[in-house]
C-alpha cells in the first residue's frame, strides 16, 4: 500500500515539474562584505531558465549556459566590489540577474529610480522601487575570450 502511495505521490510530482514554468535562475549565490553584510543576490540564467528580461517588450533569455569558471570570476568581481562600496543597511542585497548575451563584450544595465539606479538605491539604504524582472539590475557576459585563470583584482581600470 505505501509502495503504491508513493508511485502515485512520485508520478504527480514529476508530472508537476515538466508542466510547470521555470521562474527562477538556475543557481542563485548571495555575497556579502567582509563585515557579513548582505551585498548582491546574483541570479545566474541559462538557456533553461525564464527569460531574464524585458517584461514591457519582447522577452529575452540567456543565450548559453555561462560556465563555472565565467561564473566563478564574475562572483569574484562583485566579492571585490563588495569590498569598495559600503552598503547602507536598508534595502540591500542589490538583485542581480547574470546572463550569457551575443555581444563580444560584457555590460550591466540599471533602470533609475529618481536620481540614482536601483542597485544604487538597494546598496545605499533608499527604496529601489519595483525590481524589473525580478531584479534591480543585469550583467550580460558576451562571448569575449575570458580567461579561465582565477580572477585577480588588477589596480588598472
């Protein structure tokens, strides 16, 4: 009886999963400053997932699945600049959704909420308004020959 119980319990879970929509990125990572303060909420998208933008126009995807190492490096890069920015306790950690796009560079883009972004606003204590997307802010990381060596902050900008 309880072998049947779960078979059934087991066939509708799984039957749940394959209907349902995915609505969040694959792999989610909070960092926070060396003093534990929460920072920025990365949400890693790839080609599986929900797309990551543009409610109000077309919606957008990732275009690739990024891998560990660009994953790796670009936590790294937000860990240093956790390091630099002093959030103000308030509205933080900034939400971050991190995506593969086709350009051969990298970008990040915020929308304003008055006269400052909206990670601007979650990292400085002011109200960032509604996220976008699920988020105050994207990076897209394009397909420019990243290198697969730890990342190292560099004092050149």
């Amino acid at each position: 009886m309880r072998t049947k119980q779960f078979a059934r319990t087991a066939t509708a879970v799984a039957a749940y999963a394959l209907l349902a929509t995915p609505s969040q990125a694959i792999e989610t990572y909070d960092v926070r400053d060396s003093n534990g303060v929460p920072f920025i909420r990365a949400r890693i998208f790839g080609t599986g997932d929900a797309p990551y933008c543009c409610e109000n126009a077309e919606p957008v995807s990732s275009v690739r699945n990024l891998s560990q190492w660009e994953t790796d490096q670009a936590l790294a890069g937000i860990q240093y600049w956790a390091e630099i920015i002093k959030v103000v306790p308030g509205q933080s950690p900034a939400i971050i959704n991190i995506v593969a796009d086709h350009s051969d560079n990298a970008s990040g883009f915020s929308a304003y909420q008055g006269v400052v972004t909206k990670v601007q606003a979650a990292l400085t204590g002011q109200d960032p308004g509604e996220l976008d997307d699920g988020a105050h802010g994207v990076i897209g990381i394009g397909q420019m020959g990243f290198s697969s060596e730890p990342y190292i902050p560099s004092q050149c900008r």
